[in-house]
C-alpha cells in the first residue's frame, strides 16, 4: 500500500471515498480510498464496499489524473465504464486537482 497526501482542506474535510479501478489493459485492480487528507491506494481486489467501481485503461488514468482528459466529458463516452455513483467520482477526481500525476499509484 501507498499513501499520498493531498493538497487543500477539501480531502481532509470530507467523509471517507473509497474507489475501485480496473486497469483493464494492466489486468490489475486498484483500491483507491481518501480518508483524512490522504490517498491511499492497495493493488488488491475490489472492495465490495465502494462507493463505485471503474473500468479503464491505464493511460485514460493518467490523462485523468492530470487534468488532460474532462472527467465529465468522459463519463458521456464509451471510454470509462462506472458501476456504482458516477458522483462519488467526481468528488474523487475533484479532491485529486492539482496533483502533478507523479504520485506512485500511476507507475505500474
């Protein structure tokens, strides 16, 4: 497991978010939670518990990630599949602003 601190009170305010992801061209599932502030993120399987599970490919991730790619543009299209509250991921990826796309969850 891996942890990364976020930037802004936002993260450290809100209740606890935790995130499946499939990476469907790794062929590996990540547990992403924020909780306190912090990310932190296990290569395990999905947790039953969360609040929405995404499939995508890893590379989509990082363009999320980094701003490249609008997460509400792509909730429309056929690229990221979402079971569970498309809003949960939202907030998730709003609480992720700012980060420079370095943190460890985005190396395979």
């Amino acid at each position: 497991a891996m942890a990364t601190r976020l930037d802004g009170a936002r993260a450290a305010d809100r209740d606890p978010l935790a995130l499946n992801f499939v990476f469907t061209d790794l062929g590996e599932t990540w547990v992403l939670a924020i909780e306190n502030g912090v990310l932190h993120a296990w290569k395990r399987e999905a947790r039953p518990d969360a609040a929405a599970t995404v499939r995508l490919t890893h590379a989509f991730f990082l363009g999320l990630v980094t701003g490249e790619v609008g997460l509400k543009d792509v909730l429309l299209s056929g690229d990221l599949e979402v079971e569970g509250s498309p809003t949960a991921l939202l907030a998730f990826f709003g609480l992720l602003e700012g980060v420079d796309g370095n943190f460890p969850i985005v190396t395979p």
